[in-house]
C-alpha cells in the first residue's frame, strides 16, 4: 500500500510544481518606441503564483478593470509610484491598466492556469484610444 501511495505522490509532483514560477513586470514611462507601457504586456502563470509590478518610473498604478477578472477574483487597486504584487488564486484571465494612462495604451493580462473561460467577458470590454488596438491583437492571440 505504501508504494502505491508514493508512486501518486510522485506521479502528482509533476501536475503540481512545488515552486511558482513568479513574474515581474516594469512600470515604464518608455520603453524602445512605446510610451507608459507595462514591460510585459501578456504574462502566463499558474494558480498561486505572484507577479510584481515595479514602480521603475513614477506615475503608474496597476487597476484591474470592471469585468476583466474571473468570478469570485477580488478586485484590486495599487497605490501610484509603488511596486505592488498580487498573487494569483483563481484561475482565468485577468485585465489590468494604469488608471491614469490606460486610454493610451497601458494595459496588460495576465492568464492564469491557462484557463481562458472568461476570455468572452474580457472581450466584451470597452477599451479606449490606443489600448482598444493593444488589447485587440493581444485577444486575439489567446
């Protein structure tokens, strides 16, 4: 029985990496052509996992937007000019923008567990300005 036991465990191991794979992603003013811009734009994680999001220039924030999170996700507004994290619990996809800088073009997602069962909602939408396009082809690419 215990060899039973441990062969699922270690079988599990593989389904179930024991350490997260946690990202991090600038807070820019430019970065090579782009103006406020997060340095990553579309970043994938698992369940669990955190990403940072460093205040490299100041006037940034991270916001989730209305309707681009997964249901039962909590809601979440950093402070500006401070690095900020946010761990990961519910799968799905997430939108984020900077509040003040969103209409041109500050926006990124975050896919988590590769679930994409509320890519319809995140669709739905509307952005504004430069980030309409941004968020058009990088959609579309889910």
């Amino acid at each position: 029985m215990f060899k039973f036991v441990l062969k699922i465990i270690i079988a599990l191991s593989f389904f179930y990496p024991a350490h997260s794979a946690d990202v991090s992603i600038d807070m820019l003013n430019k970065l090579d052509r782009e103006i406020n811009v997060y340095s990553k734009k579309l970043v994938n994680v698992n369940v669990g996992d955190t990403v940072f999001w460093k205040s490299v220039n100041p006037g940034h924030n991270v916001e989730f937007i209305k309707g681009g999170i997964p249901e039962g996700a909590e809601k979440f507004k950093s402070s500006y000019s401070k690095d900020t994290s946010y761990t990961f619990k519910i799968p799905g996809v997430y939108a984020y923008q900077c509040t003040p800088h969103k209409s041109i073009g500050m926006i990124g997602f975050v896919v988590v567990g590769n679930d994409k069962s509320n890519l319809d909602s995140i669709k739905q939408i509307k952005f504004y300005g430069k980030s309409k396009k941004i968020a058009e082809e990088i959609l579309s690419s889910l």
